[in-house]
C-alpha cells in the first residue's frame, strides 16, 4: 500500500510528480523513506524549500520535474502569482528612512 497521499496544498501535477518520484524509488529505499525523500524532492522544486547537504545529496539524481503541459501550466500560474505580489509589495510600500550612523 502507497504511503504517500495527495496533501490538501499539492497541485495535481506536483502530486503526480511526487507519486512518481516515490514510485520510482520505493522498493530501493523503503515507504518510510521514499515518502521523505519524494517530499523533499517536490518542496525543494516546487516550493523552493532548502535542506540539509545530505539530504539533497540523497535526491540530486533524480533529476527535475518533466516539462510537460501540467508543468507549463504550474509555472505560468507561478509566474502570475509571483506578478501579483510584486505589484502588491510596491504599492504598499513604505517610504524608506535613513538610517543614523552611530559613531
């Protein structure tokens, strides 16, 4: 039986890759730990998170997502997104202070 279920947070493409990368590496590592290492995988591609050395040492040959129409789709919704809160962050921008030099 998979352990690794879809999260309320992953899009269905992120799932799919995920379920993937578990797929792929499970019988090698065990559910415990293909479930943690499939989740480091997809949060270091899609999410951007960072980890320890070892661990991304541990994920480093499987390579990125494929590009694909879900792909495309996931990244032009990031790209929309990441627009959206830049134009958000400059118009609540505050007026910048100088600072004081000490000393």
């Amino acid at each position: 039986m998979s352990t690794m279920d879809e999260k309320p947070w992953d899009s269905q493409y992120q799932y799919q890759c995920k379920k993937k990368m578990f797929e792929s590496h499970r019988e090698e590592l065990g559910d415990e730990r293909a479930t943690a290492l499939a989740n480091v995988w997809a949060n270091y591609h899609f999410l951007g998170c960072e980890y320890p050395y070892e661990a991304l040492e541990a994920i480093k040959s499987w390579g990125p997502p494929p590009r694909n129409k879900m792909y495309e789709d996931k990244m032009r919704e990031i790209k929309e997104r990441d627009a959206v809160n830049s134009e958000q962050r400059s118009m609540t921008k505050r007026p910048s202070q100088k600072r004081q030099r000490w000393g």
